[in-house]
C-alpha cells in the first residue's frame, strides 16, 4: 500500500445547523415530509422501484409546468445547470439568440449563449423593468433570431414579465422561446402550453419546496424538433438532452447516476404541491406576498417594483436613506434567526430581497419579518 | 390569473421504496448518519454556518485526495460532472489530448474531450486489462499531448491501473495528467500529491458512502497553471471552476446555489472517513473484497481480472455458460433484496459487477450475496 496516509483529521466537529427561518431568494425552507423524503434509504439508479418513481416525478413535473410535453425531466444539477442545458441543447455556434436582459439571471443567459457561440443579440431594460411585446418584435426584426430568451421571474429583481404576446411575436417569426422560471414555478402561473413556451426551465429550492439540486426542464415540440436535427453534438456531454433524454426514457439508457434522493424528495415535493393543488399555491403565494406588502408599506419601506409587474414571489424593498442594509440583514440573522438576502448586480446594496416561497410563504414568517424589521428599523 | 390550471393528479401514492442491499457498482448503501445529516432542515447557501462547513468540507476532501491542493471542491453534479469539469476546464479547442481506453469511463473521456474540440488521441485495451507505461510513453513519443486521461478504478471492468510511474512520464514531456477516481476515492488508495495527479475527481455515492449528487474534485498547481492562463473562457458555464472556485475560495462570488443538503452530507460522509481513517478504511475494502473472492471462487465462479490488477471496490465475475445473467440478477433483487450489476459495453452480458463499497462493504454483505448466489445457480 505505500507509505501511510497523511494525517488523519481529528477537528471537524458534528454537522451543528441553526434553525433558520428563510426568506431570501432561495433555498426556501423545506416541508417536513420532503426532508423525510431525503433522508430514505438508497435504492439503485436502474431499480425497477427507482424507474417508477422517474415516471411519476415526470408525471408531476408537466402538471407543475402545464405541459404535456413528453421530454420534461429534472436536470441532475440546480437551476443554472438547467439554465445551461436549455442553451447548450438549444444552440450551436453562429445561431443567431435574442436575450432579453433587465436582471442578473438576463445577463447570463446572454454569457452562456456566447459560450456556446451563439451571435447574441441583446435588448435591455433598467433592473425592475419589464419589456413590451414592441420591445421584442422590433429587435427580432432587425436581427431574426432562431431563440429568444427571457426570464420570467428576475430573482435579482422582483419583476415578472409577461409572457403571452411575446411567445405569439417569437412564434409568428419562427424561433422558439426560452422561458426562465427559477422563481415562479409552483409559486405563479407558469403555463408552458397554454403561453407556448419552447423551453422553460426551474430550481427546486423556490416554489417547489425542495433542497437545491435538481433543475426541472420541459422542451416542447419545435424544440424537440431543433434538438433532433442539430448538425452537430451538444457541447455540454452532462446536459445532452438528446441522450439524456433515452435515460429518462423507455431505453433507460446508463448516462449518469441521477441524484437519487433528491429526487426522492422532489418527488415529495411535487406531491406537495399536487395536494395542495397550482390554482390554490398560486393564491397562497399571492395572500401572503400582499399581507408583506401592505406591513412594509406600514413600516413606511418602498417596495422596488410597481404592482402591475410586481413577483409575489420575491420582493425587493428599497433600504431607506442612512440605512446600512448589510447591518440589518446580520440583525435579522443573529437576533430573530431570519435570512433575507442584499441586492445584486445594479441594486447591490440599494434593495432587499425577501423570498416568500413554497413552504416559507406563511402568514406566520410574514409577521416574525415585520416584527422583526420594525424593531431593528425603529428601535432607539 | 387566467384560466384555471390543468387536472389536479390524484394517483401519487407516497413515497413507498423497498429496503435493497446495493452490492451493484453505485450508489452504495447511505450511512445511517448520513441520511439524517440530508434531512438536516437547510439554512441558506451563504449563511455564514454554511460557509464554515463549505470550509470544513474542503479540507476533508483534501485528506481523503490526500493532498494540499487550494482547489479541492465538490462539483454541484454527479461524478459524470466532475469529469466534465475536468475536461471542459483543462481542454481548450486544438490541444492534444491523449486518452487510454480499457472500459466504459475511457470512451467516455474521449468523447467529451472530442466535444470540447480537442485533438483526441486514443491508445486502447481490451476490457479488463491495464496499461503499462511503455505504451504511454510510445504514445506521448509519436503525439506530444497537452494532457493525458485515465482511469484509476474503472468501474465497467474492475480493473485498477498503476498510476505512478505513468505521472513520472507524463509530467517528463511536460503534460499533465486527469486521473478518474470514481470507484477509488476512500477506497483504494488515491494519493494525489504523492502520486503527482494534476487533477483528479470522484462521486460521492460510492467509496464515499454518501447519495449520488456531488462530484469532488482536486486541481493541482501545474493544472491551476492551465486554468488561469487559458485564452478563451471555459466552454462550460456551470462547470467552469475559473468561477466556481470564487464561490467556494474567499471572495464568495454567487455562482449558483450550491446542493445544501448533499453537501451536509459530503460533510457527515468525510467526518465518517475521517474518524475510520484512511489505511484502516483501505484495509477494510480490501479484506471484504478477499471474502468476496474466495467465496465466489468456492462456489465455482471465474473472476475476469487477475490478482495483480483487481479492484477491492469492484469485482467483476464471469458468467457461466448456459446461465441467464438477467435472470439471476432478477432473482437477487426480487427474492434477496440484493442489488448487483450486469456488463456494461464490450462486457455486456458477460459478467456481472459486485460493488463493495463505503457503507456496503461488511463482511455480513458479503455472505449474504455469497449464500444467495449459491442457492440461485445451484438450487435443483
């Protein structure tokens, strides 16, 4: 065997976790029954038991994403692999791309477009904003592109983009959409068929209630179709849908090990959510974000985005005059056990961010927020 | 909010997975302390208690890697994704890549280095069989390559290749060397600094005795060299250690959320190696690995590798003529709970693959597998 091994450590004390009560931009807190979930003992990746439980998670997984589309499937990675499978599949190098950019996650769908050698074309609007049909229909006239990509829910901003005449501006001129709803699915309507999103992609630590890991992806049939007459391989062998895509079908062809107790607990998860049933999650989402809303207003805060395009799903809250917003945060954090995050990007350190998803969207987390911002904010 | 959302599913029974001995080639059997550290509830993926375990995490990795490298991470994906990572960081288009094929996991190599537009150069094996350095050397004499690929522990065949006199002449022409350790880290001795490897990667659900999800890798100086003097971005956003590596080095960049939850239990998983220690955890595989292959050879069965190259973590056996692979996997599964594999590729249907590693690796598993073995192929 050689010589020894080097020193054995003797310093890592056991895993000693905080509480925390999370309402930042994710991961959101995760429902008893899903951390259960996790915590089941392994079976094999090819199981027949383990094969039955992919079924029913892509059963779920199109109820989630209102789509019937066959190739809907967790991508074995978090919500920026995801991101990056729908580029990688979706584009080849000289393809010309429209990202539509008024956030964080904008800017890097374009980034990652460039690294699969895209022609990126880019149209922006300041971070809060959202874009009109007009916007998108002039900018795919002077420069047709083959995909247009655009975030449905902007993390970095609170904003939520409407999406219906878009995807009819994309479609009437032949490219296909990508949608990014890391933020909104199971927390917002995300209606993949009824809009006609070509690809949409999610993170499981939002709405969905679950730990990060998996980044749930569907891909429609123009896109299946542009997926199966590519001229040449995907770039990316890990996220390659095309054989990907014969694992999580009926050749449950070997590619990779899938995460499997994540997706035991997505599957959890998704139970969740189909219990509780989407028309019902929606309105939750909604309750809770208005009952935020109007205490934060109460505390005389300004909410960052205006109501008609405002996410209930994360809301930023400009930070008042002569605040330091990195202090009130650790206050948060180390006095009442509460995580919200700083801004990002053009509103670092102008905004807060508070989450209100899945199984953090309570009344409850609410008034422990409220309570706890007015004592920190006002307290002499 | 539009129309109403597609039907509620109502036929989603709960979660409801069998107890499996996993004696296949991964994932092995989840210590018990492991599955509680996944159903940890989560704190957020900057929350200053997770950062000092992303702290405590890497410096276990360096022990099990046995080496000081800075770059010692868990990629947020399986092991397929960490040797992407390895890949797709070290390759740009045009550099020559040498890879040594005798399995599944060369192929594999090769292909994803053809993705990332190197000039692939392959010398081969029949399955099961290893390399001597001659070959590399005459190999690296004819095509001077930029970086040299292969596999420690293939998992498709069983067979462990000698590394050390291979780094001598790689790192001799001034190339660099990827090492595969998926099926060896924790198990067989990987010495990484010793050895001389500038990258190496493994996956969690196997030696590690953790759930499949996270793909550690190490990155030595010579391949930090390559790294920070590479002339285009890597190809591969999510993947890209560049970035990836700020996220988990001091600076804390936001990169993605990594997997909380898979990663408290990669920390509870190498607090388990560490206090077992690394001589006494290699000793273990490899006086389970004996049992295992006396009782197979007593029960009349041929193992495919010679002594000399056979891996204690994965033992392939030959099948006997006349006897319906499937159809005895079928009965361990169905009538014993037991897990094993069958071959893969060139091996398909020509052996079966007993994995015995982390967790799964106790003499009781073995007599299990052995006694129902025997009462399957010798029943009347």
């Amino acid at each position: 065997m050689g010589n020894p091994a080097g020193p054995q450590p003797t310093s890592y004390p056991a895993l000693d976790i905080p509480e925390r009560i999370l309402l930042g931009p994710g991961p959101s807190m995760v429902h008893p029954r899903v951390l259960q979930a996790m915590s089941t003992p392994l079976v094999g990746h090819l199981d027949p038991k383990f094969i039955e439980i992919m079924d029913r998670i892509q059963g779920l997984l199109r109820y989630a994403f209102q789509t019937g589309n066959p190739l809907t499937i967790p991508v074995s990675g978090t919500g920026s692999a995801a991101m990056e499978a729908a580029i990688a599949n979706m584009v080849e190098p000289g393809d010309s791309v429209l990202v539509c950019i008024n956030g964080y996650f904008g800017l890097r769908l374009a980034e990652m477009a460039r690294r699969y050698g895209a022609d990126v074309l880019t149209i922006t609007r300041p971070w809060g904003e959202v874009f009109t049909v007009a916007e998108v229909q002039q900018a795919m006239q002077a420069h047709p592109p083959k995909v247009v990509a655009i975030v449905q829910a902007e993390t970095s901003t609170g904003a939520q983009q409407p999406l219906d005449e878009i995807a009819r501006v994309v479609h009437a001129r032949s490219a296909i959409l990508i949608v990014d709803a890391v933020t909104s699915l199971g927390g917002v309507p995300v209606r993949v068929d009824e809009v006609g999103i070509d690809v949409c992609y999610s993170g499981t630590q939002k709405c969905l209630g679950c730990p990060p890991g998996l980044g749930p992806i569907t891909v429609g049939p123009r896109a299946e179709e542009i997926l199966s007459t590519r001229s040449r391989p995907v770039a990316n062998w890990y996220l390659d849908l095309t054989i990907v895509q014969k694992y999580w079908g009926k050749e449950r062809t070997y590619h990779h090990t899938a995460p499997i107790s994540s997706n035991f607990a997505l599957y959890e998860g998704l139970r969740i959510v189909a219990e509780e049933g989407l028309e019902a999650r929606w309105a939750r989402h909604r309750r809770n974000a208005e009952r935020l809303w109007t205490g934060l207003e109460a505390l005389d805060l300004t909410l960052h985005i205006p109501l008609s395009h405002r996410l209930p799903t994360l809301t930023t809250v400009r930070v008042p005059e002569g605040v330091d917003e990195a202090q009130v945060r650790r206050a948060l954090l180390e006095d009442f056990n509460i995580e919200i995050a700083g801004g990002l990007g053009e509103l670092k350190g102008k905004v807060w961010r508070i989450g209100l998803m899945g199984h953090s969207s309570t009344p409850e987390n609410v008034d422990l927020l409220l309570n706890a911002l007015d004592r920190i904010l006002h307290s002499p």
